[in-house]
C-alpha cells in the first residue's frame, strides 16, 4: 500500500528536509537516494535506472545554454562592487525627488535597469535597501511601503533579462516542449532558444514595471502622506549627469540584449560581452586609465562591427595583401582592447574589487549548478516510482481541461514559492508538469513567461521570500521585519495582477519573439 504513493511521500519528505535547514543541493541528493533504495526494497522501482544518471550529469556539464550563468553573474557582481549601482540611484533620487511619490519611481526604474544590466535579486536589493531605504525613510516616506519598493524593485532581476531565471527556465522549457512533440509523434522536433524567451520576457517584465509606477502615482493620490517629496539639498541633477549615470548600463544592456535578439551572438557569446563591458565600466568607475579604457572600448566596438561586415581567412591559400592588412588591423584593435580589459582588471585588483566579485561568482554558480545537478538525480528517481504518470494523471483530470491544468499548476508553484527557491521549483518540478501542459495546447513561450512571474513572486512570499532576508539584512533597525512583510502584500497582489494581464493578453509575451524570431 505504502510503495503506491512513495512517489508522494518523497516529495513531502524533500520539503520537510528543506525547511529543515539542512544544505539545499544535499537534501535533495540525499531524499533521492534514500527512497531510491526504499524503492529498490519495496519493488516499486529498479536500481538499474540510476544508471542513466551518468549520461544526465554530462549532459548539464556540457550544456552550452548553462554556460552563461556565470558569465552573467560575474557581469552583476562587478556592476554592483564597483558602485555603479550607487551612482546610478543617487542620480534618479534627485532627478525624481521631488514628485509625490518620486524616489518610489526612481527606486522602481533604477531597480529596473539594474536588472537589465546585472540580473542578481539579491545584490539590487541589498544595494537600495542601503542607498535608497533610508533616504526614504528621511524623506518622511510610510516605513512598510519603502520597504515594498525596495524588495518588489529588486526582484525585477528575475523576469526582465538577461537573468539566471529566465537561462534556466529556457533550459527546462526546451526539453519539456521537445518531450510534448515527441509524445505527439513528431520526430523532427522544434527547440525553444534563450533569445526567444529573453524576448518573450522583455515587454511583460517592462509591463510589470508599468504596473508598480501606476500603483505610486495612485497610492501617492489617495494617501500622500505615505510618499512626501523629497528635499534635493544637492539641487536636481544636470542633463550630463543624467546621462553619466544612465548610458553606460544603458550601453550594456542594449549591447547584450541586441546581439540576442539581433541573432548576432548566441546567449554565450553575448553574456561574455556583458562581463567584459562590465569589467570596462567598472575599471573607468574606479579610477582607471580613462583614455585607454575609452579606446579599448571603441576598438572592441570597430572589431566587432567589421569583422561580421568584413571577415577575413588568412588560412586560405588565396589570401592578398588586402585580406593580410585587414588582418593586421584586426589584430591591432584587439590588442588595444586587451590592453584596456587588463588596465580594468588591474585597477579593480588595487580596489579589492576583483577578488570579491570572483568569490561571489564562484560562491553563487556553485550553489545553482549544484542544485541543478542534484535535482537530476531527484528528479530520476522520483519518475522511476510513477511520480511522472501521477502528476500527468491529476493535471489531464482537472476540471476545466487545459485551463483548469494550468491554473492548478501555476497555484501549485504559487504556494511552493512560500517554502523553495526558484532553482528547486523550476530543476524539480517544471519538468513534471510543463510537458503535459504544453501537450494540452498552451504555447511553450507565453507559458514559460507565466511561469517566471510566478516564480519571481517567490522571493516576496514570506516566511523564506530571498527578497525579505536580503533587505532585513541590510534595512537600518528601525525597519522590522514585520514592516517589510506587511509591506511586500500589496506587490504580490500586484504579481497575481500581472499574471493575470499576461494570460488575457497572450500577445504581450508571444509578439516580440515571433516578429523577432
């Protein structure tokens, strides 16, 4: 009797090893094994199958799609040590600060482009719950709503790309729309790339960011005691400030996200870019050779633009003079470019700037690849005990055919949200229940952009929202913790809000990847 519901109580028994604060990837690994043999014991499954989990571990270690995230992290983090994130909050405060419910704007927007350019939820919150917060909270502004925007802001890291969510998420959703075809019969199968869903996230994420500045400008009317304006001792910013604040991140993002949806780079390729860029900006932020990083900047620029309008082959035996000259200048903008990307990293090296940012990288993509491996091997195991036809069975029975499928499913990832992390949701149970609902008919992008939403109103829900413990740690004490879970409410029901555009405005996430792609 037992053994026909093993499938469930492993899954109720990796929740509880979670919440039970043991290491996320070893309560994983360590659930998996331990039913894996009660399996074996109690003939529900064969031992054999765990011989598949070799060719799984290859298959992640060798995932070019995977390979961005720690390109982008590294990207992120030297963005956020480098201070590019202060210089860039301190100039929208000014610039909006005087608006009823301006700094909740600024704080709104600037969450926005650093989402754009560094993608981490836990370093924009940490940063505006240092800069932003407490001149919020000087300015006069009600404590749980400061604390909200700072929170809600950051998470913006997760649904507008480029993000570790959305490369991820890609991964999963290609192989569960690959599995749908090949249930329906078809053998020559269509992928899902990371560019289609970076460009299916892109005008969502943007409404979503719509939606909260719609949400300030109206609480600001009907209460504006909670949002006072703000006093600019300093006096508003100038037009050239502005834009030294605004157009090198700018720069960046449009850099990383063109070359994506411009089919220029693959997502790889335009991630590595992003660090480099990053690496330039940071370097020229703390002191560097400005010239020299200014013509590294320019050459990578001329390098990159030439060689796709003009590639030379110098191995071909017909190669002239020309293609030789060409070559050489080649070479030349290169070299210059080298030279400005080791005059960054040496001055971030003084700075102390460097070896952090490495150790974040290596601390952060440790932890996802972990989890990502280890959830192969739950994930193996908990379909060897049936847990697979079980969760197609109760989706296929829920009343209202696909529609009802669907929203038990994104209730389901709803309420886990409360208790996991989005790597747990999306390597663990995504692959469960995303092939049945696209074999139901839903489209595989719109639907993984539902799905993002969703999971990035995880890190809102309390008791283990990431959002809530980044920003408890670095909000001045006078903010308790029950002002910022109060606070975040009215956001997650901006999130419901915003699922809920997305689903009755399919096109909002399916246009720009079909005119793109």
């Amino acid at each position: 009797m037992i053994a026909d519901y093993l499938d469930l109580i492993m899954f109720a028994a990796l929740m509880g090893a979670i919440l039970s604060g043991f290491p996320v990837s070893f309560a994983i690994s360590g659930t998996a094994i331990l039913f894996a043999y009660i399996g074996w014991a109690s003939g529900a499954m064969q031992l054999t199958l765990l011989g598949a989990l070799g060719q799984r571990v290859f298959g992640v270690l060798t995932n070019d799609v995977l390979i961005a995230i720690p390109l982008f992290v590294t990207m992120g983090v030297i963005l956020e040590r480098s201070r590019i994130a202060e210089d860039l909050l301190d100039t929208m405060g000014r610039a909006f600060g005087q608006l009823r419910g301006g700094l909740g704007i600024s704080v709104i927007l600037v969450g926005a482009l650093l989402a754009a350019s560094t993608g981490i939820v836990g370093a924009t919150v940490i940063a505006m719950g240092m800069i932003a917060l407490p001149t919020m909270l000087r300015t006069g502004y009600d404590a749980r709503l400061a604390a909200g925007l700072v929170c809600t802001a950051g998470t913006l890291g997760q649904i507008i790309p480029p993000s570790t969510l959305l490369i991820i998420l890609s991964d999963v959703m290609s192989s569960a729309y690959q599995q749908a075809q090949y249930e329906q019969g078809k053998f020559t199968v269509e992928t899902i790339s990371v560019g289609q869903i970076f460009a299916g996230a892109l005008v969502p994420g943007l409404t979503l960011v719509a939606i909260y500045i719609l949400y300030v400008l109206g609480r600001g009317l009907i209460r504006p005691q909670d949002m006072p304006p703000a006093p600019t001792p300093e006096g508003r910013p100038g037009p050239s400030e502005i834009a030294r604040a605004i157009l090198p991140p700018v720069g960046l993002i449009v850099a990383v996200l063109g070359a994506i949806l411009g089919g220029i780079a693959t997502p790889t390729e335009a991630a590595s870019v992003g660090a480099v860029g990053a690496i330039l900006m940071a370097g020229a932020r703390q002191g560097g050779n400005l010239r020299l990083i200014l013509a590294g900047v320019a050459a990578l620029l001329i390098l990159a633009v030439a060689a796709g309008v003009a590639p030379v082959r110098l191995q071909r035996s017909d190669a002239g003079a020309a293609d030789w000259a060409l070559g050489a200048t080649y070479g030349a903008l290169a070299l210059i470019g080298l030279a400005a990307i080791g005059a960054s990293l040496r001055q971030l090296q003084r700075r102390e700037v460097l070896g952090s940012a490495v150790t974040s990288t290596m601390t952060v993509t440790s932890m996802i690849f972990a989890t990502i491996l280890m959830a192969s091997v739950f994930s193996l195991v908990f379909v060897g005990l049936g847990g697979e036809e079980r969760v197609a069975h109760i989706l296929q029975s829920m009343p209202g055919g696909p529609t009802g499928a669907l929203i038990f499913a994104m209730a389901l990832i709803f309420v886990l949200g409360f208790f996991l992390d989005f790597v747990e949701i999306t390597v663990i149970l995504l692959p469960l229940v995303a092939p049945v609902l696209i074999l139901m008919g839903h489209d595989p992008v719109w639907l993984a952009v539902l799905i993002a939403i969703n999971l990035q109103t995880s890190f809102l829900t309390p008791p283990f929202g990431f959002s809530l413990f980044y920003l408890r740690g670095a909000a001045p004490p006078e903010v308790t913790t029950g002002q910022i879970y109060r606070g975040v409410a009215p956001f997650i029901l901006l999130q419901l809000l915003g699922i809920g555009v997305i689903w009755a405005v399919p096109a909002l996430a399916t246009w720009l990847p079909g005119a793109v792609f």
